[in-house]
C-alpha cells in the first residue's frame, strides 16, 4: 500500500466549485496542505490560470510565483507556492499590477474573485470556531483560517466574526452571531446566500437550526455552523458581488436569460 499524504488529484474528483473543465487533461492541481481544508479552498494555481488569465499553462504559473521579485501576496503574506490553498475571505494582491481581490462565494455556491480598494484589502473577516484558555490560563480564540490568536476579548466567542488587521495581525472589531446581524452561508445546500438571522432553534444532542431571511424577504433554514457572520445589522463589513442580494428562483434566471437573448438578436439585426 501506497504511504504518506495523497500528492495527485484527478480532475473528475476535483470539487465542483473550481469549475475545472473535463476534458483538458486527467489531473487537477492538489491544494498544499495548508489554512483551509481541500473541498472549501482553490489552489493558487487555479485563480492565476482560470479565474484571472494571468498564465495559460502550469509551465507560466510557476514562473509568476517563483519569482524573486515576489508577485502574489495572500492576506499580506509573500507566497510562493503555486498550490497553495487559498479560502472564503482570503485577499489574494497582485503586486506588480496593485490589484487586490476578496475571495467570496456567488449566489449559486461557487468561488468568486471579487475585486476590491487598497483600504478594504487592510482587513479580512475570520470567524471563531473555538474559544478556549490555554496553559498559564491564557485565554484564546481559532479562526477559520487556522490562526490562533491570544488574549483575545473576553467577549468574543465560538460563531462570532472577527474583523482582523492584515498589517499587524490584531484584532480591530469583532461582530457577535446574534439575531439581527447578517450572515453568509459557507456550507450545506445554501452556500453563498446571505441575509438576516431571524431566529434560532435550539435542538439538544443534535444541530441548532438557524433561520436567515433574504433581502427580498424569502427565507431558508441550515445549520448553525454553516453561517458566517459577516455584518452588524443591515450593515455589512466587506463589499459583496454585483448582482441580487438574494437566490432567484429558476424561473426568474428564465425570464433573465430570454431578456438577453432577445436584446442581443435586436443589437446584432441592428
């Protein structure tokens, strides 16, 4: 039997969201081991070569990250490794072209690269999963991104939102899982949809069950651990995707779809 860590992954298994085609080849670039786990991150190498167009093959995207100049930063870290795994609220900057960009989800659960100003790439959000105190009774917190950080306040807890500073790595806010705030759906069936919590069921020995209502006032229910908090209130703390801050249904993506169509028969008859 084969030993040690998986090294190869095959394009046909890779996770749906990367938006590999099928038939470019048989294999797909395996994430580094790293911050996030490998079905709810994107290698580097697939941002550059298929989201961005910066290279057109494997042989270019090692040629931009191993640069000495150093061309890609991630949440403000020099990184050179072209798998690398990069997930939800991550800030990927392009050093020699300035550009900066929010690793987010769409409406229909997909990664989106959203491009956003040098103010906004100075902080990214980082949920707690684990609040705990250490030896010496040091109190701390890990983030979704692997990060633990101590002396955290004392009143920052597990599903909490913290708004972290990519300069010096501290803590400049944090925004509590309440009724009212608004969260993003990171996992389960409604990945990508976001809105305000509207109540909470507490199921002992099982999940508790959250209810977000969207902006146009439809609503869905998942698991508490599936949310993200991403604002206080009505009040979100990172530029979102252009398009509807809500789900359409299937027939509203119809008539969207046949309103193209038939504006781009009158431009081309035009």
């Amino acid at each position: 039997m084969p030993r040690g860590p998986k090294k190869h992954l095959k394009r046909i298994f890779a996770p749906k969201h990367w938006m590999l085609d099928k038939l470019s080849g048989v294999w797909a670039p395996r994430p580094s081991p790293g911050p996030h786990k490998l079905r709810e991150c994107v290698p580097l190498m697939v941002l550059l070569r298929s989201r961005l167009k910066y290279a057109l093959n494997y042989r270019e995207v090692i040629m931009i990250v191993k640069d000495k100049a150093g061309n890609i930063k991630i949440d403000g870290k020099l990184r050179r490794d072209p798998h690398f795994p990069v997930g939800f609220n991550d800030v990927v900057t392009i050093m020699k072209s300035g550009d900066s960009y929010r690793l987010l989800y769409d409406m229909k659960g997909r990664f989106v690269l959203h491009k956003i100003d040098e103010a906004e790439s100075k902080y990214k959000l980082c949920k707690v999963v684990r609040h705990a105190t250490g030896s010496n009774s040091i109190p701390y917190i890990v983030t979704h991104d692997g990060r633990t950080i101590r002396f955290s306040h004392p009143d920052i807890k597990a599903n909490d939102t913290i708004k972290l500073n990519l300069e010096d790595n501290k803590i400049d806010g944090f925004y509590k899982f309440d009724s009212g705030c608004t969260v993003m759906a990171t996992g389960g069936n409604n990945v990508g949809r976001y809105g305000t919590i509207v109540k909470t069921e507490h199921h002992p020995a099982s999940f508790d069950i959250v209810h977000v209502k969207e902006a146009n006032g439809n609503t869905f229910a998942t698991r508490k651990q599936n949310l993200f908090v991403i604002g206080e209130g009505h009040k979100i703390a990172i530029t979102m995707p252009k398009g509807k801050p809500y789900k359409l249904s299937i027939m509203e993506e119809k008539a969207i779809r046949a309103e193209r169509k038939e504006k781009a028969m009158k431009e081309g008859a035009h």
